[in-house]
C-alpha cells in the first residue's frame, strides 16, 4: 500500500486574525506608551465646591424654618428664626442697667457741682473773715492807743477811774474780737479744705460712673448682637443641602444644622500617584470626564498642587518612625480650575462626582 506525506493546510482565517490580533496590540501598545510620554490621567477625581456649613452663633429653640431641601438661596436669605424672647429681656436688662449708670453720672455731676459751690463759698467765708480780721486788727490798735493815754491820765488823776475801767474793757474786748476772728478763719479754711477733698473724690466718682456707663453700653451692644443672631442668614449663594432641623427644635451655638453649597464656583481635586508628579506643572492644560455627562469633555488647568499628600492630613497619618514600614505610594491632590464659562454643564457639576483627568504636559 503506498503511502503519500501530504502537508496539512493552515486555515487562512486563523492567520488573518491572528495577524490583526498581532497588529491591532502593537498599535494599541504604542499609541498607549506615545499617549504616556505626554499625558499623566487618573480615575482617583472628584468635583470640589465651597461648602458653608450654617451654624448658629446663640442657642435657642427653632421658631421658623424658612427653606425646604436644595432650595436656591442668595446670601442674606433667612434661613432659620429661633425663639428671641429670652434675648430681648437680656437686652431690656442690659438698657436698665444703663440707665442706671446714667443715673448715677448726672448725681455724680450735681454733687461736685455742689462741692465747687460749696468751696466758692468757704472762699467767699474765709475773704469775709480776712475783712473782720483786718477791721479787728484797726479796733484793737485804736483801743490799745485809748489804754495807754487813760493809763497815764489816771495817775494823775485827770480822769475818773470809770473812764479807766472803759478803756481797759475796750481794749480787752478787741483783743478777744480779733482772737475770735482768727479762730473763725481757721475753722473757715480748715471746712475749705475739707470741701475740696470731698470735691475731688466726687470728681473721681464721676470717672467711676463714666467707665461704669461705657461698661452698661457694652454689655447693651453686646446683649443687641446676640438678639440679631437668632436670625440666621445664609452667609453666600448656593444650593441648602438636606435640612437637618425643625421647628421646635433646641439648638446650641456652634452646631452645625445643614450646609450650603457654592455651586457657582466649582473645581476638580485629581489625587495622582507622586511617580506621575515628574512633569506636571502648573499652567498645563487638561480635559476632564464626568461620569455623569459621558461623552462630554470639560476644558480645565492645572492651576496648583497640594502641600501634602492626602495621607498627611488623615485622621491617623503615617508614622514611619514606629518601625512597622511598608512603602506604598502616595497620591498627591491636585487642583484643576474648569476654563471654558460658556459651558453649560459646568453649572450642573455637583460635589462628590467622579471624574476622570488627563493632564496635558506638553
């Protein structure tokens, strides 16, 4: 029997594919390494918004809530009332207490005024008695001249001793009148004296009240202050999230109730691995997706990188120095800035949304 070696065939088919299988990796492969060489992308994105949170600055019970869930609000918008009764008897008893003051500066003011009057008249007292004194001063030198001329006419007899004895009395009397008179002038400058003392701790008494009064005013200030802020406004525009509050409801100051968000300015945090870092600047264009506008390609720039890697500013941030050191590479954020303000969608972008970033180094 004879036998024959005959090739088998290959399937042309087979080879087709095999070679656009072939062809189409290697193309996929360069483009890829090409598309590297000048783009660094990363999936780890999100959209980024300034977000206020509304936190009232006194405590107190909700009276109104004045905006419903992702309400539009413009600042100064109220946003919530709190119960303002126990404030505006704080402020009432804050003006009482002023007034008080008040009170206590103008009888300050009346008693120096008094005081100063009272000195002018210890000094009108003392010039008057000065006056006597001089006037005493010339009676007891005339009664003296009088004693001395009876006195050598009594030895001779010439005159009676009645005459004598009068004489005597006189001048006896205006020396007891000027004693009398330089004692009433002491006691005059001694109550002088004692005026002004008084006179100068009512002065003081008046710096007293006047410190006492702007103390009254601000606590008046302060007590209006806080009554204003059972107001609560929203601080910027933006889009209220969820409202965690309902009328009724006991607040305390510096509790966050809900939040606002700016959604009229928003951004992109990418977080790229620190080995794509190497040509990445700021300046450099980029085109960002959004997961939930597929399709839609939002122009951006890279406009500046982060101080830290995010792990930096974890709640628990590595610590290398305990020995436990396993190397795992960083992410570093990076903030991009959306560059074309005749897109629409732009708007539309909310925080939180997943993107994918493609920086362009060249």
């Amino acid at each position: 029997m004879e036998t024959k070696s005959t090739k088998k065939k290959r399937n042309p088919i087979f080879i087709i594919i095999l070679a656009v299988l072939v062809i189409g990796g290697s193309w996929f492969g360069i483009s890829k390494y090409q598309h590297s060489q000048h783009h660094e992308d990363t999936d780890d994105a999100q959209v980024s918004a300034d977000i206020s949170p509304v936190i009232p600055r006194v405590a107190g019970y909700v009276s109104e809530v004045r905006l419903k869930d992702n309400q539009q609000v413009k600042k100064g918008d109220t946003l919530l009332v709190l119960d303002d009764r126990d404030y505006v008897i704080k402020v009432e008893q804050a003006q009482a207490a002023l007034q008080i003051a008040q009170s206590s500066m103008n009888s300050a003011k009346a008693t120096t005024s008094a005081a100063k009057a009272n000195i002018a008249t210890s000094q009108a007292s003392v010039g008057t008695i000065d006056a006597q004194i001089e006037a005493a001063k010339i009676n007891l030198w005339r009664a003296s001249q009088d004693y001395d001329r009876y006195a050598n006419l009594i030895k001779d007899h010439s005159i009676t001793q009645q005459q004598y004895e009068q004489a005597l009395a006189a001048k006896q009397t205006a020396e007891k009148q000027l004693t009398i008179l330089e004692e009433q002038k002491k006691q005059a400058q001694q109550q002088t004296n004692a005026v002004a003392v008084q006179s100068n701790a009512t002065a003081s008494q008046i710096n007293i009240a006047d410190a006492t009064i702007h103390q009254k005013q601000t606590d008046v200030d302060a007590a209006k202050l806080n009554l204003s802020y059972t107001v609560i406004t929203a601080p910027q525009d933006g889009l209220v999230s969820k409202i965690n509050v309902q009328p009724g409801q006991f607040v305390q100051a510096g509790q966050p109730v809900f939040s606002i968000v700016h959604s009229e300015s928003v951004w992109v945090i990418a977080n790229f691995k620190e080995t794509q870092l190497d040509k990445m600047k700021e300046g450099q264009k980029a085109i960002i997706n959004v997961d939930a506008y597929p399709g839609h390609k939002f122009e951006a720039m890279l406009t500046s990188f982060s101080p830290a890697t995010g792990s930096t500013f974890a709640l628990l941030p590595p610590d290398n120095a305990s020995g436990n050191f396993v190397k795992v590479v960083q992410r570093l954020p990076v903030k991009l800035e959306f560059t074309n303000p005749n897109d629409s969608l732009v708007k539309k972008l909310r925080p939180g949304m997943n993107v994918l970033v493609d920086v362009h180094l060249d």
